[in-house]
C-alpha cells in the first residue's frame, strides 16, 4: 500500500469508504477490547472502592464514594450496553460516553485523593489514547478532555506548589507524545491490515485460479494427462482421460505412459522431437486402451514442472472415426460404387503415373478397353438389378483373369479397362484379350436364369515412354470400335490405320456438315414403276453429295457419317425438307407424284421425337404424310436406342406414311419384323435380283419373297432391275413394283419434273 494513501496527520486512511472498511473489519475486536476495559475498570474501581474506607470521616469522603460508585456503575452499564451495538459508531458512542463520565468520576477523585492523584493524572490519559482504538478525534478529544480535567483536579487541592506549571507543561508534553504515538499505531495497524488483506486477496486469487485449472483440467473434453518426464509415471488423468483409457492406470496395469504407445518406433521419435522443440503437437500414432483396444490419436504435449521435478501434460485426440472415414472418402473417391473396382478417375491417375514410371523404369504397358455386348438388353428384360449382377460378375472374372498383376477399372455404364505393367509380352496381353472372350461365353446365373452376354476388346499397346496417357485410351478406343465394327464379341490390335481412319472419319464429317450448310446434300429421285401396268407408282429419294458441279457422291462414299446421330439427323432433316419441298412443288404443278419414299438411318432414330419432327417438318411445307413412304433397313433394331423405333414406326404410319422393309433377307431377324411392325412393303436386295437369271439359288430366294410378301397382303419392290430378262422374270413371278437402271437412273429434282 502506498503511504501516501494514508492522512499524514492522523494515520487513518485518506479514503472514507477504505476506513469505515478497516473500521468493519475491526468492529467486532474493538467490542471486546471495550468490554474487558468496562470490567477492569469495574473491578479496579470496587477495589479501590475498599481502601476509600480509610477515609472514613474525612470531609471529602462522601464525595469520593459517590464518584468511585458512579464510575463503578458506568462501567458495568457499558459493558452490557456494549454487546448490542451493531456499528463502529455506536460502540464508538459507548466508549467516548464511557471515557468522559469516567474522567470526571476520576477528576473528583483526584480532587479528594491527593496522594494518588499524580499517578492517575499520568496515567488514564494513556489509556484513553491507547488502550481503546476509536477513531483520532474521539481519542484525542477524550484524551485531551481527560488530561485537562486530571489537571484541575489535582492542581486545584491546596496548597499550589510551583511545580504547578511543570505538571501542565508535562502533561501537554504528554499529550503531544500520546498523539505521535497514536498516529503511529494508527499507521502501523492499518499498514499490516492492507498487507494482510493483500494476502488475503493473492491468496484467493491464487485458490480461484488453482480452483479454475482444476475444473478446467478436469471438464476438458479431449483426454488430458500429467506425467513424470523420466519414469513416464502417470501422475494425473482428467475426466475425460478415465473415461478414455477405460480407468484409473493402475486398475489395467499400465504404470507408465510409454506402456500405452503401440509403436516403439514413434515413441522414440516422439521423445526426439520433444527433447530437439520442447514441445510436440499433432503426432500421430497408435496407442493401447485398457481393454487392449489399438486406437489411432494425435497426441499434443509440453513440459511442466511439479514440485522440481521435470513432468510432461499431454493431450490425445483420438482420431480413428475421422481416419475411417477418410478411407472411405478416399475409396469412394477412387473406386466404383457398383463393383468396388477403380473407377474413372483414380485409373486415369495410375494410368499417367504408370506411363511416368515407365520412364526410368522401362517395361510395357498394354490397355485392354473391355465392352460388354448385351448389357442393354438384359437391363430391359430383366430389369437393372439384374444388369447391375451382370457387371459385378463381370468385375470379379475380370479382375480373376488379369491377376494381381494387373489394374482393373469399371469407366462406366458396360465399359471396363485393363492396364498391364511390366515384364509382359504383346503375346501375352493378346492372350488375356483371349481368355476374357472365351470366359464370358459362360453365361452367368441370376435368380435362376441364364444371363448371357459376350464382350468386344480394344487392345493398345504403349509404343515409347514419351506417349501420352490420353493418346494410349485413345488408341484402345480405336482398336474397341473396330472390334465392333468387325461384328462384336472378338479382341483387336491397335493399328495406326485406325488413327488415319478415324482423322478421315473427323474430316468427312467436317466436310458433311459444311455440305448441309452449303446446301451440297441434295435428292436425286429413282422412279418405281409397276410390273403390270408400266406405270410410274412413285420415286425413291436417294442422297447425294454434290461436292462440286462435276463430282457427286453416292452415300456409300460417306456411309461412317450416318454414325454420328447429330449430323445423320442433320443430313436427314435436309434431305426430307428439300424432298417435301419438290413434292409440293410437283403437286402443284399437277404431276401425278405417286409415293415417294425416303430413307431414316439407325442414328436418327436415337432421338425419341423423331416421328414429331418428320411430321411437323411436313405440315410446314405443305405436304400430307400420305405422300410418302419411310424405308428403314433391319440394322436399325441393332443399335442401343431400338427400344424406340415401334413406337416412331407407329406414330409415322398411323399419320399416313407406308413403312417399308429395305434389303430384306440380309439382316437377321426379318421375320420377327415383319411379325412386329406395321410394314407394308418390303424390298427385295439388288444382289439378289441381278443374278435371277443365271443363279437359281438367288431365283429361288427371291420367288419365297415374293410369296411370303403375297401371303402377308404386303407389296413387293425389286430392287437393281437392269435387263429386261430381270423384269419378266419378276413379273411373272408375281412381283408388283421394281426399280432400277432400266426405267431410269437417278436424277435431280429439275430432271425429274421432266421425267414427269
């Protein structure tokens, strides 16, 4: 406390409310001090009361007895009435009360007691100021008081002597002595009462802060623990950390905290790095529980010192849940969901690092790009569940079949991927193509039925360390497409052939579309004319590229185009705008038109709305459905959208539109076609019909043709009629309608009109 916050005058402090505090604290001490003076006083005064006797008969007798009785009385009064103050001030009251009726009590007796008188003028003035702490003023006004009326008293018995000034000077000096050293007991008092409350307050703050770190240690959520640095002995868990180790140390024999750790390796380069940074935080390690259970935790720890001895607090974070599902984030993240097999991303990944490796590491790499054949077909009569058995199956031989050494893929929907890495030959790559196609020949069983599906395989092999991944796909891409192209179920080899194929198929296509753009894909219009009659019965639009004024292109020159469902939809959308553009114009013209009819390719039926595109695009030019026939061949059920063509077939020829079966008896599965579809009319190949005349195996083909068309109340079309002989032969035959170079070649709409 800074001495200046205390009144240099009195000693108290400078500060009210400070004082009356001190004053509180004291209140309950200055009550009992005041009591045991009340009774001393009292029994002093009884005592004194019996020598008085001795004066018995004296004059100032009775007046000594009357002062002697009256401060016995007060005294006792005080010290009853004491016990009931409840305040500073009051207590104060009683005793400034008490002190001044006992000063004139003992001024009379002085007065009539000369012989003592001198001790008692030294002495109660002494008392007042220092036996009985009240505040300063009360005491020396009381002290003041007392010495004053001690004074008259004494000097006022005969006869004055001239000592009579020496007395007062005395008892002023006195006074002035008793205040210096009250001012000083005042100081002293409240100096060590702030250094006791200074204590006081360090000593809580220091018990608050003990009590906060205990709490805090001990609701901590994440296990805390306190141990000896050197032995490793567990000196303190929290509660957490009980709850975590499944107890107290010693109830699973654990005696030391090195015990828990899993790995003695990370135990040794946890004490390494504690020991190099003086502290530790998120190392990862393995630790034992109580009940033997391994758990994987980040572990934070710091030195501390306990009583002079080294110690560490540790924290744990167990974080075996998180890593968990970390993994499966991870797997998720890298593997198909279906057949638990690589997925895209991850084999794209281990395809590129693959390919790095293989620059300080030389060795092959083959990728086998594997497709089923079929998936589509069981999904739509058994359902997807059955489908998605199919591919997990498939997973399993796959990955059965290539090994360990191997890394299998599922790219997605029915595609799969291969990558074989090191000491392999193309001969052994070739034959794993091989034995994938032989083993998905057995058919796989689910819930009692036989699945059977056949798979096509693009073989690549990584020509130079330099390849890039993306070139390598590519490459097996090419090989699956001509696997599939060559008719399914079969593996092929990579050819740089097919690149070049594949940059003529893009620049073909390319040049097709500028074509449509450029109005260079036009009709040209084949007659078909009845057998019987002679009659013209209708045309055939027929495409054709008019690349420049000299050179047009029959579509056996850009057949790879029709591949691209965008641009053969395309195409097919300007050929038939341009074909209902001529009929309209021929109709009005007043030309007897007959039918006309126009080919739909596979592509085109991969948009579901095809049929509301054709017939919206004829209402737009004016022309009735009733004008035209739809010509599809068989290899438009093959594709993977064939799912929709009845139903585009259906919407057609209830607006009016004849079908018609092109090529008949070439496809596979004419029969079922003709079961199925609204078809009416059906087209016999020209290479049938050229050799009539010299084959009678082709005679006899086309003769069951005609008939079947007959008994099925359908039209027949021969097609590639040249030679009169062709045409008496299918007329007699029965054959209603042919085409070909003996009527007329193909010719553009202007020559057409003229033909008309």
């Amino acid at each position: 406390m800074d001495d200046g916050r205390l009144n240099s005058l009195t000693g108290e402090f400078v500060e009210p409310i400070r004082e009356q505090v001190f004053r509180s604290q004291r209140f309950g001490e200055l009550v009992r001090h005041s009591r045991v003076l009340f009774l001393l006083a009292a029994l002093l005064n009884a005592l004194f009361l019996f020598s008085d006797w001795r004066f018995e008969g004296q004059s100032h007798f009775l007046d000594a007895i009357y002062a002697r009785c009256a401060v016995i009385a007060v005294s006792l009064a005080c010290a009853a009435v004491v016990n009931r103050a409840v305040s500073f001030r009051a207590a104060q009251f009683i005793i400034v009360l008490w002190q001044w009726i006992t000063a004139i009590g003992v001024a009379v007796l002085v007065h009539s007691r000369s012989d003592i008188a001198l001790f008692v003028v030294l002495l109660l003035p002494a008392i007042y100021y220092l036996v009985v702490p009240v505040s300063f003023r009360w005491s020396v006004a009381s002290g003041v008081f007392c010495s004053i009326l001690m004074l008259v008293g004494y000097l006022g018995v005969p006869p004055q002597t001239d000592t009579a000034l020496g007395l007062a000077l005395a008892v002023v000096m006195l006074n002035a002595a008793l205040i210096l050293v009250l001012v000083r007991n005042n100081r002293q008092s409240r100096l060590e009462w702030v250094a006791t409350q200074d204590q006081k307050a360090a000593r809580e703050v220091l018990s608050q802060s003990e009590r906060l770190l205990e709490r805090t240690f001990m609701a901590v959520p994440i296990p805390l623990l306190i141990t000896e640095l050197e032995s490793g002995r567990i000196v303190r868990y929290n509660a957490a950390g009980v709850s975590y180790f499944g107890g107290e140390p010693h109830e699973f024999g654990v005696q030391s905290v090195w015990q828990i750790y899993a790995d003695l390796g990370a135990r040794r380069v946890f004490l390494e790095r504690l020991i190099r940074d003086g502290s530790v935080t998120n190392f990862e390690t393995k630790i034992r529980l109580g009940n033997g259970e391994l758990r994987s935790v980040l572990v934070a720890a710091t030195f501390i010192e306990i009583d002079g001895e080294a110690c560490l607090v540790s924290g744990v974070i167990d974080i075996t849940d998180r890593l968990a599902a970390e993994q499966k984030i991870r797997y998720a993240a890298s593997h198909d969901a279906l057949t638990g097999l690589t997925n895209r991303a991850a084999f794209q990944a281990q395809l590129d690092a693959t390919i790095r490796e293989a620059r300080t590491r030389p060795g092959a790499i083959f990728l086998l790009l594997v497709d089923l054949d079929g998936l589509k077909d069981v999904n739509d009569t058994l359902g997807h569940a059955a489908g998605d058995a199919l591919l997990v199956e498939t997973a399993r031989r796959l990955e059965r079949l290539a090994g360990e050494r191997a890394v299998v893929a599922r790219l997605g929907g029915d595609e799969f991927v291969i990558l074989l890495r090191g000491a392999i030959s193309l001969e052994e790559a070739q034959a794993l193509s091989q034995a994938i196609i032989a083993d998905f020949r057995h058919p796989l069983v689910y819930q009692d039925r036989s699945l059977s599906t056949k798979a096509s395989i693009g073989l690549a092999a990584c020509p130079n360390a330099d390849y890039a991944p993306g070139e390598l796909m590519k490459d097996a891409d090419l090989a699956l497409y001509a696997a599939k192209q060559e008719g399914r179920n079969r593996a092929v080899l990579y050819a740089p052939a097919m690149r070049r194929a594949m940059n003529e198929r893009i620049s073909l296509n390319r040049s097709l579309a500028n074509a449509v753009a450029g109005n260079e894909i036009t009709p040209y219009y084949q007659p078909k004319v009845s057998l019987i009659t002679g009659q013209l019965m209708g045309f055939e639009a027929l495409m054709r590229w008019k690349r420049s004024t000299t050179q047009v292109l029959q579509p056996q020159s850009f057949l790879t185009a029709f591949e691209d469902p965008e641009l053969a939809l395309l195409m097919g959308d300007t050929m038939l705008r341009q074909v209902a553009r001529d009929v309209r114009k021929w109709l009005d013209q007043g030309y007897p038109v007959g039918r006309v009819a126009v080919n739909l390719s596979p592509a085109q039926f991969t948009h579901r709305d095809l049929a509301n595109q054709i017939l919206e695009l004829l209402a737009a030019e004016r022309v009735t459905p009733s004008h035209f026939d739809v010509e599809i061949t068989e290899t438009v059920f093959l594709g993977r959208n064939s799912d929709f063509v009845a139903p585009i077939l259906g919407q057609l020829h209830s607006a009016g539109m004849n079908l018609a079966l092109d090529d008949f008896g070439t496809g596979y599965a004419a029969l079922t076609h003709l079961k199925q579809l609204p078809i009416d009319t059906i087209k016999i190949d020209r290479s049938f019909v050229q050799d009539t005349e010299s084959d009678s195996f082709d005679a006899a083909i086309v003769c069951t043709v005609i008939e079947l068309g007959k008994n099925l109340g359908m039209c027949v079309v021969a097609e590639g009629v040249e030679t009169v002989g062709q045409a008496r032969f299918l007329r007699e035959r029965g054959c209603e309608v042919a085409q070909g170079f003996l009527y007329a070649r193909p010719m553009p709409a202007a020559a057409t009109a003229e033909f008309l």
